[in-house]
C-alpha cells in the first residue's frame, strides 16, 4: 500500500486511491468469523450503526477493515 499512498505524488496524476475502510453488519456474529480471515476488528451494534448511517436495519455486530481501499478513476 504505501507505492499508492505515494502515486499521484510521484506520477503527478490523481490515481483515485483513497483509504476507505469495509464495513460488513450482520444478524449472525459467528458467520463474519466463519467467513472472512481478514485484518478486522470486530465492533458492537452501536459503533457498526454509527458507521452505517441511514441504515434501517439492527445489527448485532459489525466487522470493520479500516486498512480497505480503491482506487478508481
């Protein structure tokens, strides 16, 4: 990750890299363990819900992977 922290710098162009995070809500906690072996840390209802705003639906726990990114352009 760091060559994209440093693109645009050193191409002098917009790459469209920005660190964005993944958050992923679920109604079943043991699933996101089950599923997904990745850098995360788990959250409680209340800090998935303050990530998800505008969401109607109640999740029971979230995991956040707060290194995520893209880049488009």
């Amino acid at each position: 990750m760091g060559l994209w922290d440093v693109m645009a710098e050193t191409t002098n162009t917009d790459s469209g890299f920005c660190r964005s995070g993944v958050l992923f809500v679920t109604r079943d906690p043991a699933k996101i363990a089950r599923e997904y072996e990745l850098d995360s840390r788990i959250l409680p209802a209340e800090q998935a819900a303050a990530l998800t705003p505008g969401s109607s639906v109640r999740h029971r726990q979230g995991s956040h992977l707060a290194r995520d990114c893209a880049a488009d352009q």
